[in-house]
C-alpha cells in the first residue's frame, strides 16, 4: 500500500510534538491505508500484476481490479484452459476504469484467463491535484477517530512496542463519502 500520509505530517495534523507514540501511530496509518484499498477495491499505487479473471454475468466484461490501465505497458491476456494469447482484435479496454469488453463474450471457466497489465490509482492524470489530497485527507479523518477512540489497553498487549487492533472499526460517514468518489461505477 502506498504511503499516503506520513507520520510527520500525521503528527502535525493531531499536533503531537513527542516521540512516545509513533509506533502507535504508524501502525494505525498503515492499517487504515490497507483498509482503503478494500474499500475502493483497488490500488493506490500502480504495479505490474499478473491478475486471474473468470467471466461474469453476461460474460462480455473482465473487471480488472487495478485501474486505470497504464495504456504504454505491456497488456495480455492469456486463456489458460486453451493455452492460447487473446487477439487484441478479440476485445477493447476502457482504460479509465478498467474493463475488457469482448466482442462477442469471454468464456467460461473459473480463473480461465490471466490479464498481465500495468494498473493503480496514481497513474489518473489528476491523481496529484484531486486523489491525493481526498485520500489524505480520508486518512487524516479515520487514522485521528481510531488514535483518539482506541482502548489503551487493547494497544498495549506487549511491552515497548504497541499493536493496534481494528477489528469492527466502522468507516467514518465523511470518510465513506470521500471514498465513493473513487469507486468503480456499478455496470
């Protein structure tokens, strides 16, 4: 997961001037940057993935789970029941939002192809002036509700280091209406 909010600037938000409590700190910022990337059921970060698919529905659409698509790497789609490269001929990929449309539909068969492509959040050519800043922000409003309602003693189980236990933590309204921003469109 991409490093969104550092601890610095995490510190400065909640105004903590000490040290004590930065292992408390830095693991609530990477818990809840984990959190996000199942909320928004993508990546933050692109990277170079090979991605199992099983046609859906009307079997016409893939859903690829890191986009937008990096449009100059490398893309392919291998069927792995046929053993066979997809032509390129055979579909068309929205870029932005990370769907392969067949042209007359995918078969079936589960994990039946594997997508190699390029994908992530960072590659939107807004993702430094409009992303960015919403996900800190996010950040900023979940990581300061979990620091400030946490149970001390749930989070100090060990001696020294701290662990941070977010099981049934609910997502903040205004950090779910940040967050709606940047999911996928339902099809």
């Amino acid at each position: 997961m991409a490093n969104i909010l550092g601890l610095a600037e995490f510190k400065r938000y909640l105004r903590i001037e000490h040290s004590d409590e930065d292992s408390t700190l830095v693991e609530i910022l990477e818990e809840i940057e984990g959190l996000l990337s199942l909320i928004l059921k993508r990546n933050v970060v692109s990277e170079e993935l090979v991605e199992k698919q099983t046609a859906q529905g009307n079997r016409t659409k893939l859903f690829l789970s890191h986009y937008p698509i990096d449009e100059e790497a490398d893309f392919e789609v291998y069927d792995s029941v046929n053993e066979i490269v997809v032509s390129s001929y055979d579909y068309k990929i929205d870029y932005i939002l990370g769907i392969l449309t067949h042209d007359s539909e995918w078969g079936t068969g589960t994990n039946k192809y594997e997508v190699t492509y390029t994908g992530g959040m960072d590659i939107e050519y807004n993702y430094l002036t409009r992303i960015l800043p919403s996900l800190k922000r996010a950040v900023k409003l979940w990581a300061s509700d979990t620091y400030y309602h946490r149970d001390p003693r749930v989070l100090s189980e060990k001696a020294g280091d701290s662990s941070v236990n977010l099981e049934g933590i609910a997502v903040p309204r205004q950090v779910a209406a940040i967050l709606a921003l940047f999911r996928r469109p339902k099809f």
